[in-house]
C-alpha cells in the first residue's frame, strides 16, 4: 500500500487547479411560493445495476503501525480478554458489521514467511519488516488472526505472498488453512490446537507488485505467469478458492494498465477477479489545494474503476474467455501523503500512517462509496484500509478508543446498503473542475432491498456554501415512510474528533423530507453527506 513520487506528483498536479464556479442558486423562496429544485434525482426501483455484495464493505488489517499490535491485539491490557484481543474494537467492529478482513497485508505480505507466525509463541523469530521498517514479533499470525476474525464475527481474506514468497509456499499455506487433517500442513494445524479448517475462501495472490517500491517487483508478463502457476497449485489443493490477481493501480508509472494487460493475458483464466487500489487527496493540504477539487475526486475512481475494466474486457476478447472478471478494490481511503511517514525505524509497532480524519475527508469517503456501489455489477470485494489506528476510521489508546470522522458513511453504507444497486439519473448543476469536466454539486447513490421493500439513497453536496435542494422523481411506486435521515456536515471542514473531543463530527438528523404523491423534496445541508431510508 505504497505509492511512487510519481502518483503523489499526478495527483498533486490534479488537485491545485483553481475552479471557475458558475452563479449558485440562492435559498428557498418564501414559503407557499413555486420552487425549483436545484437537483433532481429519477429512482426507479426496477433499475438495477447488480446485486451489491455485501464484501464491497470489508475491510483490511496489515502488519503495519499500531494495526495489529495495541490496535486488535494488546496481551496486558486491562481492556483485552484471554486471546489478547481488544475487546472495546471487537464491540466497535461487531457493531459495524464489517463482512470481510483482508490480512496480512499490503506491502508487509510481499516478503512475509506465514511459517514465522505459526506454532508456540516463544518459538517464532523476531524479524525487520522491511516493507515498513519496523521489528515483527510474530506473536500474532494465520491462527490469531482466524480466531479474531471469528470473535469480531468476520471473514478472512488472506494475500499470499508471491513478492519473495514460492508458489508452493502459497500452495502449502492453503493446505495448512483449509484441508482437514491427514497431510503434512493440516495436521501441523492440528497440533498447534486448530483440528477443524478454517474454510478461508477469499485469496489475494501477491500485492502491488507492479510498483517499484514493492519487495519483489516484477514485470506484468512475470507476475502473470507466477500468478498462474501459483492459482493452478492453489486449486489443487482446494477447488473451491477464490482467487484475486494483483492489478496496477498507479496511473502515473508509464505501464499503468499495459501492466495488467500483460498481466491478465498469462493469468486470466486462473483467476477470479483482479484487484485496483485507490488513495484519494494526498496534496489536500498543500498550499494552493482546492477543496472543491478534493470533493469531486472520487470521480478520479470512478474513471481508474472503467479503465481497468475495459482491460479486463480486452483482454476477455483477445483471449476467447467467457468468464467475465469482478473487481476487487481491496484498498481504498483518503491519505494525506505529506502528514504520515511510512519508516519504523526498527521500532515495534511505532505510530505510522495514523492519519486523523476530518470532516472534508468524510465527505470524499461517502463519494468513493457512492462510486463503489454505482459499480456493483463489477465490484465483488471492497476494503477500507485500515481498520485500527493505520489510515483508520477507528483509533486506540492504552485506556479506550474514538471513532473518525470516516467511520460514519463507511457504517451508513454497512447499515442501509441492501438489495440490488440502483441506476440513478441525477440532473444537477455542475461547477468546472480541470482533468475531472463539469462536476455536479449533487452525486447520488441508492440501494434497494426487494425482501424488504427499503430503498436508501446516499447524496454528497458538493456546494461549499449553500444547501441544495434534491427533488426525487419515483418512477417506481414511491415509499410509504422514512426509516432514517442522516447527514454528516459542519461549518469547519477541518474539523477532527480526537479523544478529547470524540463527538466533534457525528451524524445529525436530517429535516424531514416531504413526500406528495410520486415527487419528494429534501434540503442536503452545505459540504455534506446523507443517507436517508424510506419503506
């Protein structure tokens, strides 16, 4: 989870363009007077993109920083149980309902031995994690990490390393995970104290490996054939994996995409689906950054989404394939590049890329979910990355932990996000951003359950200054009632909730909307982000 100079120069570049903002519409007229929306959102219940899987909304732990250690796992503490586990960020991750983990990494699986973390704990080496240049105990491994994901009520998602790592290392690993005992590697789980498998399904094969800042960088032809010779032993071992091929995802290095097509064209039929990472506005901050910018940047993801599908769709084509492959984005987030450091120092488990969230942050959040779920007939995995404390919506300390700014639309889209995803036609006024076009103020999203009759829709206002008032047209039989309104805003887009001040930012009610036959009408408060559930 590196990025080059080059993709901070890109989006450096992208986000100090100045923005020429047509005339905004002013308030509401006064009352009994005709009113105009100024946006208008066509819900039709009957479009649906795809079935929107609930591991769109897992999430990632790395060894990396204060992630694991003293964020999920704190032996000591007063405020772990008998396993080490934090029990205050079990409660907090069981509340989310968070589908699915990705472990160990990242960067960190790309020269991970999984062997180091296995057996009596006293036994298993100390190591320099070069990826992030901290000390690696190994206290926590493949077994801890399946008994947490089953405290915190989770799926495993696990990268295999195929960096420094063999294919048959991959291979034997699947072995010691998934068989039952009676061969070499399921019965070493048995006598660690783990008779039955672990039935782990989701499986990365390596990570950005087409970075030069990866351990193991290799070139898209090498990783395509590895990648496939390692997913042929996989499988072998257990048919019924799922298996996800490295992507690039860094549009500033000169193979980005021509990467995965050699790639793909080596591993495709082995795989599943292909991986895309995204970190948005690293350069925020920087003097001469344009907020209005930062907040369109999820349409930066929407377009890298559609460039690598239509490679993947190329090279189906080329190949003669009829399976088509998802799309996992196995990590996502804003990061500001300029305030963290990614060096250890060979320290164990220092404060790196303990990213504190703000309200503007937020914001960008809920839009890279809305560009998710607008996706949903491609995305089958998503993940938050992290979890704990690195690039986190939730932070620890020694006595408790607080909730970031970001933990409130990724736990909107958890708690409303049902049912099939909804082709939306949005029709609101834009503002000129350069490298993006015309961006509107107003982006949506929407699900709907058919089990349940709920529909959710999820707006990001752009407008810096002043509320938008949204007109939804049902096509569809209009709702009956609100289940819930919530908005996400503020006066101060720097706003931060800390330990001090834990509620700085938090959801607030959202005024009522009014409903009159097929048409209702909603105010979305300046510089925020919504979710509103009807039945």
């Amino acid at each position: 989870m590196r990025f080059s100079a080059a993709r901070r120069r890109f989006v450096r570049q992208s986000a100090l363009t100045a923005l020429a903002a047509p005339a905004l519409l002013r308030g509401p007229l006064a009352h009994g007077a005709p009113r105009r929306a100024n946006a208008r959102i066509y819900f039709d219940a009957r479009r649906a993109i795809g079935t929107l899987e609930r591991n769109v909304f897992g999430s990632f732990l790395e060894h990396l920083g204060r992630a694991v250690y003293e964020g999920i796992y704190e032996p000591g503490s007063p405020l772990a149980d008998a396993q080490g586990f934090r029990t205050d960020v079990l409660a907090a991750v069981r509340k989310l309902g968070v589908p699915l983990v990705r472990y160990p990494g990242g960067s960190f699986a790309s020269q991970y031995n999984w062997e180091d973390g296995i057996g009596p704990p006293q036994k298993r080496p100390r190591t320099l994690n070069l990826a992030w240049n901290t000390i690696e105990t190994n206290r926590f491994g493949t077994d801890e990490f399946m008994a947490w994901c089953q405290a915190a009520g989770t799926a495993p998602y696990l990268t295999v390393n195929l960096g420094t790592g063999t294919i048959m290392q991959a291979a034997a690993l699947v072995e010691y995970c998934n068989l039952p005992p009676g061969t070499h590697w399921s019965d070493l789980r048995r006598k660690y104290g783990h008779p039955a498998p672990y039935g782990v399904r989701y499986w990365g094969l390596g990570n950005e490996l087409f970075g030069p800042w990866e351990i193991g960088h290799m070139s898209g032809a090498a990783y395509g054939a590895k990648a496939a010779d390692a997913a042929q032993a996989m499988r072998r071992v257990d048919r019924s994996v799922y298996l996800i091929a490295c992507g690039s995802s860094d549009p500033a290095l000169r193979d980005y995409l021509e990467w995965d097509r050699e790639s793909l064209e080596r591993c495709y039929q082995e795989v599943d689906a292909i991986s895309l990472h995204c970190y948005l506005g690293d350069t925020r901050a920087q003097t001469g950054g344009s907020t209005a910018k930062y907040l369109a940047l999820n349409l930066e993801l929407d377009r890298q989404i559609r460039d690598k599908l239509a490679v993947c769709e190329y090279v189906r084509t080329r190949l003669g394939a009829r399976k088509t492959l998802a799309l996992a984005l196995d990590e996502w987030n804003v990061w500001d590049y300029g305030k963290t450091t990614g060096n250890g120092r060979h320290q164990l488990a220092p404060h790196l890329l303990e990213e504190r969230y703000n309200l503007a942050d937020a914001l960008v959040v809920g839009g890279m979910l809305n560009t998710m779920m607008r996706h949903a007939d491609r995305i089958k995995i998503g993940c938050l990355a992290q979890l704990v404390n690195a690039l986190a919506p939730i932070m620890t300390d020694a006595h408790g932990l607080y909730l970031q700014t970001i933990y409130y639309p990724y736990r909107w889209a958890l708690e409303f996000a049902r049912g099939a995803s909804l082709d939306l036609l949005v029709e609101a006024p834009t503002y000129a951003v350069a490298g993006l076009g015309p961006v509107p103020y107003v982006d949506a999203a929407a699900t709907f359950d058919a089990a349940t009759g709920r529909c959710s829709l999820f707006a990001l206002n752009r407008d810096l200054d002043r509320p938008r008032e949204v007109e939804i047209v049902w096509e569809s039989a209009p709702p009956q009632r609100v289940l819930a309104a919530h908005a996400l805003t503020g006066e101060d887009l720097n706003a931060v909730n800390s330990f001090s001040a834990p509620r700085r930012v938090h959801p607030q009610p959202l005024g009522a909307p009014r409903t009159r036959g097929r048409r209702t009408r909603l105010e979305l408060p300046a510089r925020s982000y919504a979710v509103i559930q009807w039945v």
